[in-house]
C-alpha cells in the first residue's frame, strides 16, 4: 500500500510558496513549457481542445462553402462566407463564418491514443471530464 507522508507546515510559509508560484507561471515562457510538457507526456498527460456550439461538440468543418468578398461601387466592403460544421451526433449546419468564430468554446480532451494517417494527419482518440469518448482529426481541435 503506497502511502503518502504528511509534512505540516506554517500557512504563512505555505502562502509564501504559493505566491512565488504563481509569479512564475505567469513570467514562464508558454513555448517552452509546452515543449517541456511535448518531450515528458507521462507528467502531464496530452490535452487537446475540441470546440463546441450550444452544449454539442463540432467533429468537422468545411473550410468555405461560400466565400464572397467584395468591395461596392459606393467602396464598402461586403462579405458573405459561410462554413458548414458537423455536429458529434452526425447533423450539419450552415452558419456564417464570423458567427463560427465567435460563438464556439473550447472543451478539454484527455488524450489516450494517437493514430497517424496515411495522409500524414492525425486522429486523436480521448476523453473529456463527463466521460464521453471522441475520435477526431488534428485538423478540429485547439
């Protein structure tokens, strides 16, 4: 049985570390800590982002099924780009672009298993924090 040793120490000792922590996590160049996080996995595990809409996770997108820019005789400019998602459970939508952009959060993804593609791509296998498992391409996440 693995047990852990308890150590007691002053909360003003303890406050102390805690602040000093925090100073260097937020001076810590963020490169170099995802490349140290890249070269030891074990320590860290790989968490990757997936993007959802309204409560439902996007599994793929088109990259512009319309895209129309273009300036007015008056010299306003007008856009019309429209991108169509998928959903996880299969339906698809047409939304603008702009609205994709803004209205998408990002969802934590455990990562278990990484598959590389014959086209050089690669499927990431995971879990998120409520237990659902996804596979999705790297070219739909983060």
């Amino acid at each position: 049985m693995n047990k852990e040793k308890e150590i007691t120490i002053k909360q003003s000792e303890l406050d102390e570390i805690m602040k000093r922590m925090e100073r260097l996590e937020k001076a810590a160049n963020k490169a170099r800590l995802a490349n140290i996080d890249s070269k030891n996995p074990k320590e860290t595990g790989k968490i990757v982002n997936l993007r959802m809409i309204d409560g439902r996770v996007i599994t793929s997108w088109n990259n512009m099924t319309k895209n129309i820019v273009e300036k007015s005789p008056a010299g306003i400019w007008k856009e019309d780009q429209q991108v169509e998602i998928t959903f996880e459970d299969g339906k698809k939508e047409k939304m603008p672009y702009v609205v994709f952009t803004r209205r998408y959060s990002l969802l934590p993804m455990s990562v278990k298993k990484e598959v590389k593609e014959e086209d050089g791509s690669i499927t990431f296998i995971g879990e998120t924090e409520d237990g659902k498992t996804y596979e999705i391409s790297d070219r739909f996440i983060n």
